[in-house]
C-alpha cells in the first residue's frame, strides 16, 4: 500500500529524480535456512538495498550476517533481543514487541482481574523461548507468577493433553502471548470445550480476528488482548479502510507498523537525498521524530535495553473481546498504562 501510493502520486522523489517504487516478495516459510536462500537471492540476484522483513526471530538472525555486511537496511518484525545491537547497524524493527509492551500491560492486568497463577503455551523456537522469559520476568515484577509454562513444536494442533495438565495446575489464565493467530484460536476453543472457566489474555501479537475466525465469538468473549491499534483514529481508521478495499479482508494488527516503516524508509531516502547510499539513508531514518504514521506520532526508542535506538516507539492498548470486536480497556506506552 505504502508503494502504491508513492506509484500513484508519480513516484518517489529523491534528489530530484523520480523513482517507481517495485516490491520482491519472496516467502522464507519462517525458517532459518529459507531465510537466507531468499535473502541472497534479494541482495545478489534482484539487486534490493531494502528488505522489509523477516517476521522470525530465527530468520532474522540467519540472514544479518550478510545483510549487514552488504548494508542492506533491514526492516525486521523479529521479536528476539539479538535482532538489535549496536554492532547491527543497518536493521531497524518498526513494530513494537513483548519487551516494551509487556510489563505495562501485564501491571494493568494484574491489578485490574487480580491474576495470581498464569498457565502459557509456546512454540518451541528463538521466538518462543524469547517471549517467555520476558512474560515470566514481567509476571513476576506485577506480583503474579507464569507458574506453568510449556513448548511445542508449531506444527501441533491437539493442546489438549497439554491444557489438561496446566488446568490440574491451578491456573487462573492463559497467556497467549508468542502464539500465531491460528494456533492461538486452537487454544482458546480447546480450552473452553475443556472447561476452562478462567480468564484467557493475549499480551503480544496483535490477531484478534483471526482468533476470533478460528475459536468463534463464544469462545473469546472476555479476552483481553494486545493491541497496537486504535480503530477510532482518524490516520489508523484511513489505512484500515485502504487495506480492506485492497485486499477484501480485515488487515493483521502488524500491517500498520510496517506500513509506517516502509513510508519512514522512503522519507529517509528523501533527507538523504539518495536511494543507494545506504549508510546515509540509515542516519535520516534515525533522525525521524514525531513522525505522524497511520499509528499516531512515531519515533526510535530502544539505546538503553539494545545499544541503539532502532526500535520503534510507538502507543499501544488492551483491548476486551465483545461479540468478536475489540473494545479499548487500557492506554499504554512503555511507562504504564491507564
């Protein structure tokens, strides 16, 4: 869409020069070793300076020894701590992720439902083992305890064994948190066809309507789940309303973040005054503040917990599911939410 747009208004301009803005999609399974084969294939094949993804944590980290080494500017939706450093100088994550929004989050829900004795699920790879030390660390610093934890491979669809276990543990949620939309709904109608009676939330990953689709609206009634979008605003209202008029469906929670990354890109290359230098493009895309995105005011956060502030900072909410729609419960941003 962020293409399209530039395309329709005659192109990018950069330095004078107008230039048709193409996208190379190339689908890396979300796997290490794919990663890489289509990443090579971008930068040495297709010539491509910039690459908007991977959305693993485990692809991400494959193919950054070449990007970085060819500076390519990466835009990754990589949770893992590794996929920014200082010695990483050409990756940028514009979507935030459960080490900012965690905490404030789960301190709200503490407080709020009196949660003492969380159960989660997760699948067993960087992303997953990521996620949950973050969740256990922000439970425990919230007065509560993620007193259960258990991976699978991501492939799994039957939890039930796995949900009987952690429901004869006493738990009084499920976190959500680090699972894909399908496998998330999975969950979720599992555990109700099981009995669960106890509150279900979701702390990262915005996928409500896909959860939705697949456990269906008795089932969700009463989640509360991570947002990083306000429907009500009038930028987020307009892409919202653009995404679906493209592609005949809801957009993904994620699709705003990289919507504004890709545009925060191309005005980059607008103060740089270039599209191939990228050392020089990095230092512009640096500098935005106060950047007005389709998700409100945006700028780069991160120097203290990665070493560089190559992380998106950006507001997000709790939401409560009602009849299969999201309902803002809760404003945040990294310092709390109210």
């Amino acid at each position: 869409i962020a293409a399209d747009q530039v395309n329709e208004a005659g192109g990018l301009d950069v330095g004078g020069k107008k230039y048709r803005v193409q996208v190379v999609a190339y689908d890396d399974k979300y796997q290490a070793n794919e990663a890489v084969t289509v990443a090579n294939r971008l930068v040495f094949e297709d010539k491509v300076r910039y690459v908007i993804g991977p959305v693993g944590s485990a692809p991400v980290l494959a193919i950054q020894p070449m990007t970085e080494k060819n500076k390519v500017i990466v835009m990754t939706l990589g949770f893992t701590t590794k996929a920014l450093a200082a010695d990483k100088p050409f990756t940028f994550r514009p979507n935030v992720t459960t080490a900012e929004v965690s905490q404030p989050q789960i301190d709200w829900l503490v407080k709020s439902l009196g949660l003492r004795k969380v159960g989660a699920l997760f699948p067993n790879d960087e992303t997953g083992q990521q996620i949950a030390l973050d969740l256990e660390g922000a439970y425990k610093k919230a007065g509560a305890a993620l007193s259960v934890k258990e991976f699978f491979e991501r492939d799994r669809v039957d939890f039930v064994p796995v949900l009987t276990r952690m429901m004869a543990r006493g738990i009084d949620a499920i976190e959500l948190d680090g699972n894909s939309p399908t496998t998330a709904g999975l969950i979720v109608k599992q555990a109700r066809e099981l009995g669960f009676e106890g509150r279900i939330v979701r702390t990262g990953g915005p996928a409500t309507q896909e959860i939705v689709n697949v456990a269906g609206k008795a089932a969700t009634e009463g989640m509360l789940v991570h947002t990083p979008i306000d429907p009500e605003l009038p930028e987020t209202k307009a892409y919202a309303e653009r995404y679906a008029a493209k592609y005949k469906h809801a957009m993904n929670g994620f699709s705003p973040a990289f919507y504004d990354g890709t545009n925060m890109l191309f005005e980059a290359m607008r103060r740089a005054g270039t599209v191939e230098d990228t050392d020089r493009v990095r230092v512009e895309l640096e500098k935005l503040e106060g950047f007005q995105g389709a998700l409100g005011k945006l700028s780069w956060t991160g120097k203290a917990r990665y070493g560089i502030n190559h992380q998106l900072n950006a507001p997000f909410y709790v939401a409560e599911v009602k009849d299969g729609r999201e309902v803002i419960r809760a404003r945040c941003t990294v310092e709390g939410c109210r």
